[in-house]
C-alpha cells in the first residue's frame, strides 16, 4: 500500500463551500475519504481526480441507497477506516 | 393558504430536512394545502432502496411514503438537481412530480418555506 501523503476526510455535501475548498486543496498523492453527506459526490457528476485515491464509507453509502454508483471509489467501513488515519501521514477533517 | 416547503438538504447529515416534513405533514394534517418541493441536494431524499440499519436511522423513505395519506398535495423533484444527482423517475420514490422550473414553482404558493 503506497504511503497516503494527506488523507482528506469530507463530510459536506458537494455544494457546501468546504467541500468545494476540500476538493482545491487535493494533491496527486493524497487520498480523499468520503463520509456522511460527502458520499453523495458520488453521485453527482463530478470531475474523476487523478493520482487521488478516493474511499468511501459503506454506511453511508448504503443509508443512501448509492450502493451502484461508486465508480472508482473503493468502499471503506469503520475499522478500515481507523487504518487510512493511521497511515496518512497528515490528516485534514474538512 | 397555500405552503410549498422546500428540502434542499441532504439527507441523515442534518435534521433540518426531518423539521421541514414534519412541517409540511403538520399543514396537511390541518387540511392546509401544502406541497413539497426536493431541490439541490435535496432531491437525494427520493432516491429508493435506502438501507440505513447501519447509520442507526429511520428512512427518510418511509417518513416520505406517509405524505399523501397525510394529504400532502405533490411531492416536486428539481428536474436540473435531478441530473446532477443522476436520478430518473425510475430511480425515485413513487408520486414524485419532476418540476423543470422551479423558480416558476414558488410562485405559485402564498407562502413557502425552507429546510433549516
């Protein structure tokens, strides 16, 4: 598992500014994390993020019903996602 | 007196959206005309086969599938937060109406309502 530089934890949806903020600040090495209401970037049309690894908490996921359209993201639940805060070596709760 | 309440909160991250239908369930209840209008993130709440046991929370499906037995005159979807969402009448709850313009839509009640 190659090293994450920056783990990017977002809870907003996607019109919320910090969420808008959050996706300016991503750097190809970083790893973005979607929990709560973020998970609905999924479903929205949004650009794909090159070089960022995304991650997505199951959940959530399913408590809104997004279960076919994770695309690329790999879905995460709670444990694992202790692991990625542990690997980051920063962490950014937006 | 005509309500229109609109939710364009996402739903299970505030309560604010929850309010907002109790709200509208309340004017219905009363035999006020009222109707609901899901825009912005909002529309995320008629999204079907919401499975929440494991975020510990009550459907907002099942709040949704009492609004016409409350007498909740129309449920209105915003057509363009539709398509950013991805989300098709097939997608949706049943009885949901898709509204292409939505700013038309508020003009039509007395009085209109937000979430939050």
């Amino acid at each position: 598992m190659t090293p994450i530089h920056t783990l990017h934890i977002l809870n907003k949806a996607p019109e919320h500014p910090r969420s808008v903020a959050c996706m300016g600040a991503l750097m190809p090495g970083d790893a973005l994390l979607l929990t709560e209401n973020a998970v609905l970037a999924l479903a929205a049309q949004c650009s794909t993020l090159a070089g960022i690894r995304v991650y997505a908490l199951a959940p959530d996921v399913a408590a809104r019903g997004l279960g076919q359209c994770t695309g690329e993201a790999a879905l995460v639940d709670y444990p694992a996602m202790v692991d990625l805060t542990a690997q980051a070596q920063n962490v950014i709760s937006w | 007196m005509s309500t229109l309440i609109v939710i364009d909160q996402p739903p299970y991250g505030t309560w604010a959206g929850r309010e907002a239908l109790d709200m509208a369930f309340s004017l219905a209840a009363f035999d006020q005309p009222v109707a609901l209008l899901f825009t912005g993130a909002g529309v995320n709440w008629l999204r079907k086969l919401q499975e929440t046991s494991e975020v510990e929370q009550k459907s907002v499906e099942k709040n949704l599938s009492a609004a016409p037995i409350f007498g909740v005159e129309a449920m209105y979807a915003d057509a363009a937060a539709c398509v950013r969402y991805r989300l098709t009448l097939e997608d949706m709850v049943a009885g949901v109406v898709m509204s292409e313009s939505s700013s038309d839509l508020l003009n039509q009640y007395k009085h209109t309502a937000f979430a939050g």
